[in-house]
C-alpha cells in the first residue's frame, strides 16, 4: 500500500538540492555563508526536508518569509539560525524569543515595544536590520533613521544586532545600473554606521542572482533562494553560463480513466474543445484546486509515454483531460506535467512563460492537496503531506510503512 491514496504527486530530487548547495558553495567566496530561503514551504517543494538536506550540503543559516514558518522548522528539530525577512506583530515575538529565532526590524517604535517586553518578561532577541536600497517595499531609506534604530538597538537590554541587510529588485537583469547603485548605497549606509562607532554585525545582500553575477558582494553570507531549488532568477542568469542549477521538482499523476468519443463530442466546462472521430480522452486527477493553473487549459500539456500530449478542454477543480493516441493508453500510465520523461520536458521555465508569470510562482502554487515525495539516488526516502499529514501518517502506521 503506497503511503497516499490519490495517484498525483509532487516528487523532490534531493540530489538535485544537494548539487545546487555544493554549486553556489563552490561559486561565492570561501569566508561567505549559505543562508538557505525556505519561505512558503520551500517555494513549493516543502520547507523541513529542504531545510534539512541544505543543512546538510553547505548551508549554516535558514530564512523564511513569516514567524509562523520558522515554527514550523523548529518543530521538525531543526536549531540552526533561522531568520524571518519580513514582518513580525509586536505580540508574536515572544515566540521568537523563545524559540531563539531572529527577526527582520526597520522600525525605531517596533525595537521600543520589544525593549519594553523584554523588561517585564527577560529573555534575548536577535534583530536584522533592512534597508532599503532601491526595493521600495520595507525597510529603512536614510542614513539618520539607520543610524537612530542601530543605536536603538544597541541601547536595548536582551536585544542584539545580529544582522544588517538589502535585497536588490533587478540583480537578475542584463542592465546592471539599478543592481549597481542599490549596492553602492548599501556600502555608504554601512560606511556611515562605521564612521559612527558601530561595529556591523553580519552583513548580507545578495540574492541567487546577485549571488551567481556578483559574488565578490558576497560579505558574510548570501540569501540562497530559487536557485536552491535548482530554477535561475531569469533567462539572462541561466545564459550567463556561471553555476550549473538542477531543477528539483517534477508533478506527476496517472491516468484515471479513459475513453474513446465520437466527433464533436464536447469535453470539460463550457464545452471549449470538441473531440474528432473515435478520439480517445484521457482524464487525470489534477486541478485548479491542487495549484495547476486553469490558464493551461486548451494550451498546455502533460507527456504520456515519453511524447507530449495536448491538454483538452477546460481545467477543472480536480481534474485534467488529455487527447492521447488511439489505442494506446492505460488506467494507471503515468503523465508528467513538469518534469522529465525520457527525452521529452515540460520545464517550470516553459509553465511560466506560457502563463505570462515567472517560475516562481509555478512551484509556489502547487498546495497541499498534493503529497511530496522525496527521491535520493533514485530511491524514495521521504514524504510530505502538508495539512494532511496527521491523517495520513496514522494510515501509514496502520499499513505498516
């Protein structure tokens, strides 16, 4: 009995996340560390065990997008320093503190509400500070403000600055004026921080792509992203020929049911595709509700037997039709949606670029309804339910697995 009833799922090449540690690790410089980005379950590919093998291959640090995720991490055992990169409510931190999690700070009255905490209740709390550089989205601008929350900090019984940071909005683009001067303000805004007295904590700026163009900005670590998962920030970063990335993730499902339809027999929701004579329509268990996008219907495509087969008709909720050669097919033939079978692919890169979006978004929409399975050396060695899990794993008990 296999460990989920519904034959679609997710399934992750640790390998490939390995290799992907090891090639940054090679590319940036011997002094600079790995901070791995495990936000939103890990693009997609499910945050614990990504976080685990990263840990394993090169990375020393771990960074997520909320508190709630860094949770999660310290749940499943693991204490290596995890930061949360974006906002966290006044009221939540003692969370952090207990759980010796670092926070993302830019506000002088939110290191005062924690100063103030901190008092009453004791404890230690380790804060990054963001600037903004040029992303426009949070962070502290001017040199004054920097200046008066560091001091804040510094000032503040049982708060640590343990970090200073930017994130750069066009690292992965062919023009490098913006990633450029976003940089060059960075170092005026720690030079005036020197000048000042302080002695910077650990200094961090680069993304996967300014990572891979730029590594002598590598400081003391670099912020490990989609490149952990083996997909390159843009077209121009992957031409540039640097580090050798290896996509991690395939989606696969099985053939549910199949049938043959006469001419102009119509298929799906509002009948948008019509069948030929004694076409032979296969529906598959995967949908809009498991985070495959409803714009590929009557554009995209699966591979069936290693060749590619059009999906027909539109996506549904939970299910897929494709037209396969007459003939041919079986119940339980397995499908590709991303991936590789044989010598045919269907890349994250290819989905995004027919959905007008970029792979991030691909691998990130792909929820819970689908189990990850965990690959190494060919050989499965783990799963993941996501909101599942509990109901699941006490099926796996009582099955013997």
């Amino acid at each position: 009995m296999k460990p989920f009833a519904r034959d679609t799922w997710i399934e992750i090449d640790l390998d490939a996340i390995a290799s992907n540690v090891q090639a940054l690790r090679r590319h940036i410089p011997s002094h600079t560390q790995i901070m791995a980005v495990v936000k939103a379950d890990g693009y997609g590919h499910g945050s614990t065990t990504i976080a685990k093998e990263a840990l394993s291959n090169g990375a020393s640090r771990l960074a997520v997008a909320a508190l709630d995720e860094a949770l999660v991490l310290r749940r499943a055992g693991i204490t290596a320093p995890i930061l949360v990169l974006g906002y966290t409510p006044i009221e939540a931190i003692t969370n952090a503190i207990h759980e010796n999690i670092e926070l993302t700070v830019y506000h002088v009255d939110w290191v005062e509400e924690a100063a103030r905490l901190l008092q009453a209740e004791g404890g230690h709390l380790a804060l990054h500070v963001k600037v903004d550089t040029g992303m426009g989205r949070i962070g502290v601008r001017e040199e004054e403000e920097v200046l008066k929350l560091v001091e804040r900090i510094n000032s503040s019984a049982g708060i640590e600055w343990a970090g200073i940071f930017t994130h750069f909005a066009c690292a992965d683009e062919e023009d490098t004026t913006h990633v450029t001067e976003q940089h060059v303000r960075f170092q005026q805004l720690l030079t005036v921080l020197k000048e000042a007295g302080n002695m910077l904590p650990l200094v961090h700026c680069n993304n996967t792509a300014a990572a891979i163009l730029f590594p002598e900005w590598g400081y003391d670590l670099i912020r490990l992203g989609i490149g952990l998962y083996g997909l390159y920030p843009s077209l121009y970063v992957k031409q540039q020929g640097r580090v050798t990335l290896t996509p991690a993730l395939s989606l696969k499902s099985r053939i549910a049911h199949i049938k043959t339809l006469p001419q102009k027999a119509s298929i799906s929701y509002g009948a948008t595709y019509y069948a030929d004579s004694n076409e032979q329509i296969a529906t598959v268990p995967i949908g809009y509700g498991d985070g495959f996008s409803r714009q590929l219907s009557n554009r995209g495509s699966a591979i069936w037997s290693g060749k590619r087969v059009p999906i027909v008709g539109r996506v549904c909720m939970d299910q897929i039709m494709l037209s396969i050669p007459e003939g041919t097919a079986n119940v339980g033939d397995e499908v590709v949606l991303y991936g590789r079978q044989g010598q045919e692919e269907i890349s994250l890169d290819e989905i995004a670029t027919l959905l007008g979006t970029i792979n991030y978004e691909i691998s990130c929409m792909l929820n819970y309804r689908i189990p990850r399975v965990y690959v190494r050396n060919g050989q499965y060695v783990g799963i993941c339910h996501g909101i599942a899990n509990n109901f699941l794993q006490e099926s796996r008990k009582k099955a013997g697995i």
